[in-house]
C-alpha cells in the first residue's frame, strides 16, 4: 500500500543538528546568551528565522530588523562553515542500507526538509543520487508543524498522503506529517517524540517489512 518515503534530513540521514547548535552558540555571545542542550532540542525542525525568534525571546533580547537581518546571515555563514567538510561518513548509521532496500523494492524517495541549505548537504554526502524528488526551506513558504512541506513531495512524486511514510526526528515534523495524513516512523527517544505510529532509535533497527504492516 505504500509506495513512497519521505525523509527529513536534518536528525535523520544526517547528524547536522551538533552543527546548528554550535553556529547558534557562537552566534548567541553577541547578546550573551548560551543555548542549552534542551532549548536547541526545540529549534529542530523549525526555520532559520523562527529559530532566531526563539532564542531571541529566551535571551530576553529586543532585536532591531536590521540585527536580526545581520545575524540570520551571520548564523548561516557560521553554519556554512562548520559543514564545509562534510561528507559521506557523516551519513547516520544504517541510513545507506535502509534506502537500498527502499530502491530494490521500488520505493519513490524524497526529501521533506526545512533547510535551505539541503541541496548542498546532499551533495556533500553523496545522498543526493537517491533521491526522486527534493521538497526544501526554500520551496516551501510555510514551516512545519504546517505539513507543506510533505504535501509537496507527495505531490512530487505523483503519490497520495496515504501512500508515504514520513522519517521524521523532531516533535514538528512527526506533526507536521500528521496533519498531513500521512504515517510517520520517529527517530529518536520515545520519552521526547510524541504522536508517530512508530519510534525507533536509529535505521539500523528498521526493514521495510517493519513498517508495512502500519
Ligand atoms: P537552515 P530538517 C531543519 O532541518 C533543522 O532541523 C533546523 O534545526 C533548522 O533550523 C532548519 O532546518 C533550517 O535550516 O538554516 O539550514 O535553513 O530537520 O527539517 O531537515
Ligand atoms: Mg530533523
């Protein structure tokens, strides 16, 4: 009955969020604030801008227009930085032979991602070749938990909510795939995700029989 899946990237395929949460770190000296562990857990999956927001009102801070225009710009080329040497030994365990067998069973594959720097994540790691479709942050004008995002890849791959299974490891994805109406397999800790209809800690734990059966 499925016949296509949809892959956040970010947390998923790729451990990019140590990134992230570094680059916002740095960032965060300029108004003195220090991001903890459990705040940046709440930054995935969301926008660069919504992200600034966030951490904009924990530190108490009144940004003009122009700072927060200067320091989303600041943060990328941070970020830009950190990922500069990626590649494909940064791939998340058991992520390569889970998208074979996807491929052999003849799956449709496409990326669901809030970043507007997947494109070169992809390229980066070499993932790029497996994917059928590529739904980013910069395709999208809303963000999740809106499910935009995977409705324009279902729709890129000519599928319906129905057919797709969404890998999703942040609270506002596995919604987002939800008010989608699709089915959704968290990655991560069940004491932290909420609503999937599976959990499971890393792709090495997963077949495609597994979800089948959802
Ligand atoms: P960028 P995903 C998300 O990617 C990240 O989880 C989130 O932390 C980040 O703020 C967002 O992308 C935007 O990223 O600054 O690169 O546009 O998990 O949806 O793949
Ligand atoms: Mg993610």
């Amino acid at each position: 009955k499925y016949k296509a899946c949809l892959f956040d990237l970010d947390g998923v395929l790729v451990d990019t969020a140590i990134y992230h949460f570094q680059a916002w770190k740095t960032l965060g000296k300029q108004f003195d604030f220090e991001l903890s562990h459990e705040q940046n857990e709440e930054l995935k999956g969301i926008s660069r801008v919504e992200s600034l927001e966030k951490i904009l009102q924990w530190a108490n801070y009144q940004a003009t227009h122009e700072q927060k225009d200067r320091w989303l710009k600041e943060k990328n080329e941070n970020y830009l930085a950190l990922i500069s040497n990626m590649n494909s030994n940064e791939i998340l365990p058991g992520v390569i032979s889970f998208l074979q067998q996807l491929k052999e069973q003849g799956f449709l594959i496409a990326l669901g991602s809030a970043s507007k720097n997947a494109q070169i994540i992809l390229e980066k790691t070499g993932l790029i070749t497996w994917f059928h479709a590529i739904i980013d942050g910069n395709k999208v004008s809303k963000s999740k938990p809106d499910p935009e995002v995977f409705q324009k890849g279902a729709e890129a791959l000519g599928c319906s909510s129905e057919e797709c299974i969404v890998f999703e490891d942040a609270q506002a994805g596995i919604d987002a795939a939800k008010a989608g109406g699709m089915k959704v397999i968290g990655i991560g800790s069940p004491l932290v995700l909420s609503g999937a209809d599976k959990i499971i800690s890393s792709f090495t734990e997963i077949q495609v029989s597994d979800f089948m059966t959802l």
